[in-house]
C-alpha cells in the first residue's frame, strides 16, 4: 500500500513549516530591537533647561533656541544627550515653580535652572525670587535630579541695594544646596547690539552661539559628575 503524501499535501505542510519559522524569527528580531531602544535609552542622559524667553528662543526659529543648540554642541563632542526645552517667555521663578512638576514628567537626570531675569526686570522682592528658586532646587534634589544654576544680573539702574541682594542669589543658592553655578547666562552677550535681537534683550542666533560657546564647558562637567554619581 502507498504511504507517500498525496500530491500538494507535502508542500502545504512545508509553507506552514517555514511560516511558523518566519513568524519566530520576527519575533525574535523585534524583542532584539526592542533590546536596543531599551538600552539605547537608558545610556542617553536627558537634559531639562527650565527657564524664560532666554531658553524658549524669543523671535529664533525652534533650532536656533538655546537648547537645540546645545544639544547639537553636545552630540558635536560625542555625548549622547537629548536636551528638553522647557522655557516659557514671560516666566518669572514663581512661574517656574508651579510648572516644575510638568518638567519632571519628562524624568530629566539634569536640570539647567535659568530663571530670574523676569522677576528682576519687574523689580521684584530678591528675597521672594530666593525663595521660589530655593524650592525648585530642593525638589529637584529630592528627585536625585543633577542641577546647574544658571546665574542673572539685575540691571544696574534698578539701584544699588537692589542690585546687590539680586545678584547675591544665585552664590548663596549653589552654596545652600552645592550644586554647580554658572555666574551669568548672558555672559559676552547682555547689551552687545552684534548679539542682540533690536531690543537689546534677547540674543540673536551669533549671540545663542557665544552663549553655548561658553557654558558648554560647565554643562560637560555636570554631565560627568551626574554620570560619576550614579555609576
């Protein structure tokens, strides 16, 4: 008696085979590259700049905002970085503060704080933005989040006192909480007409660049501080 599959049988049961096999083999490389996205995020550090108009890029187009240009400075020196901007022009430290939980959805391990030239322009208390900063530091510290205060200056015709107990802010800030202080985020850029959009307050994208220029070494630093502390 023949026992050999009847014609056609034999290769309906090999597709089937060879199918399952496909089948395997695609779930096998989608659970590999899942793998890698997963790793892949985990290596990269997230950077969240918390600040004003000075961050969102008042009057630039998106790539030229600070963070975007930082970023790209980042990566330019083989870091693996995405930088999160999270800037609101107008934003005073009070405002800063009652988003800050909106920031750390984003689960940053860094946050850059510039914030306060809003508060100094209006004249307001030194004494309340120093409060509103020093909260947003220590939560951001209670959250194991690495912190670089970005540092202002009041502007020298709101009078000498004022000027003196604004500046005196962000030192005893990074002094209260040791974290990393760069003095003054418009430094080589405040009043400059060549760096400058026409209101001598914002920066123009050769100012961006001066900005980034300079604080790219102490933005590396923290970075290799964060990533020594958590190893």
């Amino acid at each position: 008696m023949d026992k050999r599959v009847p014609r056609g049988r034999g290769k309906a049961s090999e597709y089937r085979f060879f199918w399952r096999c496909f089948k395997h083999l695609a779930t096998v490389i989608a659970l590999t590259l899942t793998l890698a996205s997963a790793q892949t995020a985990a290596a990269q550090t997230v950077i969240a700049i918390l600040g004003d108009s000075l961050v969102a890029g008042f009057g630039l187009a998106a790539d030229d905002a600070f963070p975007a240009r930082l970023e790209a400075a980042l990566r330019e020196t083989g870091e693996d970085v995405r930088v999160i901007n999270a800037g609101v022009s107008g934003d005073t430290s009070a405002g800063g503060l009652a988003r800050l939980d909106w920031v750390l959805g984003d689960n940053p391990d860094i946050v850059l704080v510039e914030l306060g030239s809003n508060d100094s322009l209006r004249g307001l208390d030194p004494a309340a933005t120093f409060d509103n900063l020093d909260a947003i530091v220590t939560r951001l510290k209670a959250r194991d989040v690495t912190v670089l205060l970005a540092g202002m200056m009041a502007p020298r015709n709101l009078g000498r006192e004022y000027v003196a107990a604004f500046d005196a802010i962000y030192p005893r800030l990074a002094g209260k909480h040791a974290v990393a202080l760069y003095p003054f985020f418009l430094d080589g850029v405040a009043l400059d007409p060549a760096l400058n959009q026409a209101d001598l307050i914002h920066p123009n994208e050769e100012g961006v660049g001066v900005i980034v220029e300079k604080i790219l070494p102490s933005v590396r630093a923290v970075l290799q501080d964060h990533r020594r502390i958590a190893n």
